[in-house]
C-alpha cells in the first residue's frame, strides 16, 4: 500500500491542525470528503474525480474531526479524488466493446483453489484489454468432483479404507473480435506468466476469406508437376521400384539373404476377409438375412485379389456339452448348406475350425495377456437361451448357466457355475480372427462387443511384443435380427422347441407356406406397422421390409398394404421368401448326397490345407516374437 502513503501523510497534518493525535487515523483510509489545497496536487493539475465502485463509509475517527472553515466552504455534491493505482484496486478489469461478436478464442482455466482461479482470471481479463481484445467472463463451468477409496491395510474393513475426493474449478474467458495473431500473443503471454496452480486449455478459431479453396486448387495443380516423380516412395498403391532393384542385387550377390530382405521389407496388408458359423443344425431364414447372404454377396462385390475365408467354427460348439454323433452330422450340415446358398470353394475357403491347429495355439498366446476383467464384462457367458419346458405353456428364460443378466463372473456362487471354455470364448474368437490376419470381419450387431475386444486382443500383443497382428474392421450387416415367427418379443432361433417359430434355408415352399400362415398375428384382419400394440404383424412388416427390393421401411410397407387382409399379407410374404431361397433346398440335398458324401470332404480337406497356410504365415511371426 505505497501508494496510500501520500495521502495518509496529508491525512496527519490535517490532523495536528486540529489537535487529533495521529495515533487516531484510521489505517485504512475511507472515502471522504476533503479540501483540495490539502493534497500535495493542485486542483488544477490533478485528473477528474472518479468514485470508487467499493467506497466504505467513514470510520469513526474521520468522521470525529471537526472540519475548518476552509473545509465547510466545500459543496456537498463535490465528489473525492482519489490516486489512479489507488483506485485501479477497487475497479473492474476494464474490457472492450465487441463489433461484430465474432469468436475467436475460447480459454478454460482449471485449478483447485479459488482464490488462484479467480486471480489469473482477473489477470487474463487485464491483458486481453490492453491487448485490444473483446473478452468476456470469467464464466463459472461446472466443477469436476472425482471421489475414490484407497485400502489402507489387508483387512476387509471400512476402517482400513481412506477415502479421497478432489474438486476441480473452471473458468472460461471468451475472446471474440480478435486477430489471430493478436490471440496467440494473448496466450503466448499468459503461458510465460501462467500462475502456479494452474491450467489452461484453449480452442482458437482461424477464419480464411471467401475463394480460399479455389486457390487451393490451383496451388494443388502447380505442385503435381514436382510430386508426382516422387511418388514411387510413398504411398501404399505405388510402385516401388527401389524394392525390386535391392532385391534382385541381393539375389546376384548373396542369394541366402533374399528370404530375410523380403521380410524386411514390408508391403502393405492384403484385404482379407474372415468370419465364422457355429455348427448347430441347418441355418435358418435369420441366419441367412443377418450373416450368410452378405457373405455370397461379398464374392461379387469386392476385388478379386480379396481373400474370403468362412470357417464352420466347431471349437466355439463344444462350450456347452455336445453330442459328438450329431456335431459331426451338424458340421457337415453347416458346410453343406454353405455350399448350397451359394458360397464357392474356388473363390473363398471353406474348413473347419478344428482342422487348423493354429486357431488353439494363438489362442492361447493371446489368453496370456487378455484381461480378465474385461472377460467378465462380455455377455457371451450370460447369453439368454430359449428354455422351453414340455410340461408348461410358456416360454421361459433361462441362461446358459442358469445366471441373472447381472451375474459376475467373479462371484464365488458363480465360479462353480462357469466354465472356462465358456468364460474365454471371446479370446478363441479373436484368435481365429487374428491369424488370418483379417482386415474385415462381417458380423451382426450382437457381435460387434467380440470385435472390439478382438481389437483390444491385437493392441495388447503388439505392444508386449511386436505389431504383427491387424487390428480388424468392422462390417455391419445391414439386416436386423430376425424374431421368432411365435413369440415376435423373441430372436428366431433353432432352439425353440416349436419348429413353426422357424423358417429353415433348406424348407420347401410348401413348409414355408405352413409356417407363414401359421405365424402369430392378431384378430385385426388388416395390416398396420405398430410394434406395441400388433407386435405379431409388426414382425412380418419387418421380415418383408428385410426381403423388399426397394429397401422399404416397415412402416413405408405397411402404409402401402394397408388395404390387404392378413391372408393377402401373408400370401405377399410366402412368395417373397420362397424366391429368396429358391432352390437351396435342392441343392442342399445335392450336395450332401454327391459321391456318397465324399465331396464334402473334398471341400473341406482343400480349404483347410489353404486356411494352414494362410494361418502359418502368421504364427511364425508370433513364434519368433513370444520366444519359441
């Protein structure tokens, strides 16, 4: 408080005029009123009177001196004056008035004290003034409360536990109308004299004139002229000579080195594409829409280098208890109607999983540095099957393992329950990805948890050890699930009971007609898309909009067949779903029968020597990185 020195000495000579011991003068001085001879600057030379936006009231020694005549001759509308550093204390950051409004600086301050916070604040404000920048705030942000428990000791007790809570403060100061290299001043200077305790974020918006993209474009067109000579280093699609030339004076010198430059030098990933069909029976109509029909189209629609591979994954089957006479004729049922919805064994590998020892062995590999507490959060080992009891008239729901859906693995009541196969189904999951190396996996949206955790599987070994394992894609079908035919509030699935609940790839059309007309609707001999209130018909509104050319909503549909009875309906849908799965009855039956049953395992034999290969191209890479 220098600056009130001054006016604290003229305070005290007032005083011995008056005989008031000085010991009386107030130590902080208040606003009051006072001749100008007093002070040590004239009337004349001081600046214009300005009231302060804190002024305190007298205290009671000011208020006690008797004013001289002088003193009394001063209006009483006569405001005080005070020194500028005097009242640059009590007055608000000044700020500028904004033109336009435009943002260009949006600054968020964090600390954990108050008093810190709202300091800086007051500084950054000053700064952006004198800079001529618009600023507004400081704007309170809501603050960030994080709370957790550290034990103290082994003992299972709260008394052995230390509770901690941290609140983090925030501010936002917004700057608008700014140039921006005035703004990167701005920050450039609070970062030299940033405050201890604390940080800042700040989101600068930049602004080109109109037409920039239009010189872009021309400034793009004078450097192809230079770049494109270079282009054989870069890129993945370009030629890259320089390889072939190392590799063939290699070859001339040292032919033993080639293999281990050819390595070295690493080309871009091949697409593959991957996925798998659990061997439980003939697939049915949900099966196909959701899964098997994208898998034909994909031989059509991507290139020709693109390598498809489709396993019967028969290692995922034995997680529940399985009879090995029907899994086998269950295997050879799922290959065989492969064959016939139209999958080719020229243009995609077929084999089953068991057949490649690779699928186990990497398996394993990637148990070892899966979490298990990640495991736990997966829902394969708590999926719900359909239970239906012969002696009850419902439907039940019941898991795998007899669990609620929020069961724990962790739980001691859970762990004799659950078995280890079942628990890390996702790791052998990711494993028959992974060695494949695949880039792209088609699956429904049930399964998109599995391909995250696949992800997660490669990023974990590639960061132990060395990145040889891709990290997937996802290929969304885009059908939904399909529900039960029965129980619309249910997925169509081959364990239901009913087998009018089903409609199987290989039914004939006079099945599918016995099963369509069958199919639960209502009593409303019309057709209308209402999920809540006519789920029955709702389901095949959607089955049809599935099958629809048009690519139809449901709703779309049944606004257009609202004038038909059920029957018409239905009779619709019969004929939709006979001409999607024209013929694949016949050739299933075909197929299974061609040489007695020997070309199945002709298919089978010739893709699963090709999946080896494709698998060991991969293992030995992971070999040599684990250490064997």
């Amino acid at each position: 408080m220098a600056s009130i020195a001054p006016l604290r000495s003229h305070w005290a000579a007032a005083c011995r005029s008056k005989y008031v011991p000085v010991s009386a003068i107030p130590n902080r001085i208040a606003v009051s009123r006072f001749h100008a001879a007093s002070l040590s600057r004239s009337k004349d030379d001081a600046p214009k009177a300005e009231t302060s936006s804190r002024a305190e009231t007298p205290s009671a020694a000011a208020t006690n001196l008797t004013p001289s005549s002088s003193e009394s001759s001063i209006p009483e509308s006569e405001t005080p004056r005070l020194p500028r550093n005097v009242q640059a204390v009590y007055l608000k950051p000044l700020r500028r008035d904004v033109e336009y409004g435009v943002p260009s600086c949006d600054l968020q301050l964090r600390s954990y004290s108050v008093r810190n916070l709202e300091f800086f604040s007051d500084f950054a404000l000053r700064a952006a003034y004198y800079l001529k920048l618009p600023a507004f705030g400081p704007v309170p942000l809501p603050r960030i409360t994080e709370r957790w428990t550290v034990p103290k000791s082994n003992f299972v007790n709260k008394k052995s536990q230390e509770n901690f809570e941290r609140k983090t403060l925030r501010r936002l100061i917004q700057i608008k109308d700014g140039h921006p290299e005035t703004v990167e001043l701005w920050l450039a200077f609070l970062k030299k004299h940033a405050y201890y305790g604390i940080g800042m974020k700040a989101n600068v918006w930049e602004y080109n004139e109109l037409g920039v993209g239009k010189t872009m474009d021309v400034s793009l067109e004078n450097i192809k002229g230079v770049m494109e000579p270079k282009w054989a280093h870069f890129g993945r699609n370009k030629n890259l000579e320089t390889s072939e030339k190392v590799l063939e004076l290699m070859n001339t010198e040292n032919p033993s080195n080639i293999r281990r430059l050819s390595s070295a030098i690493q080309t871009p990933p091949r697409q593959v594409i991957f996925s798998g069909i659990q061997p439980t029976g003939i697939p049915h109509l949900g099966n196909y829409l959701g899964a098997l029909k994208q898998w034909v189209d994909l031989q059509d629609s991507v290139p020709a280098e693109t390598k498809l591979i489709y396993s019967v994954v028969d290692l995922h089957a034995i997680t529940v208890p399985q009879d090995p006479h029907r899994l086998r004729q269950y295997k050879r049922e799922a290959l065989a109607t492969l064959l016939a919805i139209g999958i080719r064994p020229e243009r995609s590998i077929l084999f089953y999983q068991s057949s490649v020892q690779a699928h186990a062995e990497l398996m394993w590999i990637l148990s070892c540095t899966a979490s298990t507490g990640y495991l736990s959060r997966m829902t394969q080992w708590k999926v719900w099957s359909i239970m239906n009891s012969s002696t009850a008239s419902t439907n039940g729901k019941q898991s795998k393992l007899s669990l609620s859906e929020d069961a724990n693995a962790m739980d001691t009541s859970n762990k004799a329950k659950l078995k280890l196969g079942l628990f890390s189904y996702p790791v052998l999951q990711a494993a028959d990805i992974l060695v494949h190396r695949a880039t792209h996996v088609p699956v429904g949206e049930d399964q998109s948890q599995h391909l995250e955790f696949a992800r997660g599987c490669a990023d974990s070994f590639n960061h132990t050890y060395k990145p040889h394992l891709i990290p997937p894609e996802t290929i969304l079908s885009p059908a939904k699930r399909v529900m039960s035919l029965q129980d619309p509030h249910l997925k169509m699935s081959k364990s239901h009971l009913n087998p009018l609940s089903r409609i199987l790839v290989t039914d004939s059309p006079k099945v599918i007609r016995k099963k369509i007309m069958a199919a639960r609707t209502d009593s409303i001999n019309s057709v209308s898309f209402d999920p809540v209130g006519r789920p029955g018909v709702a389901n095949l509104l959607h089955l049809l909009s599935i099958l629809d050319k048009q690519s139809r909503s449901p709703e779309e549909l049944g606004t257009v067949h609202a004038g038909l009875g059920l029957g018409e309906f239905k009779t619709l849908l019969i004929e939709n779903i006979t001409e999607a799965l024209d013929g694949v009855g016949a050739r299933y039956n075909e197929v299974m029968s061609r040489d007695d049953g020997k070309y199945l395992d002709h298919v089978e034999k010739e893709g699963a020597a090709k999946a080896r290969e494709s698998a060991e191209e991969t293992m030995t890479l992971v070999r040599e990185a684990v250490g064997f």
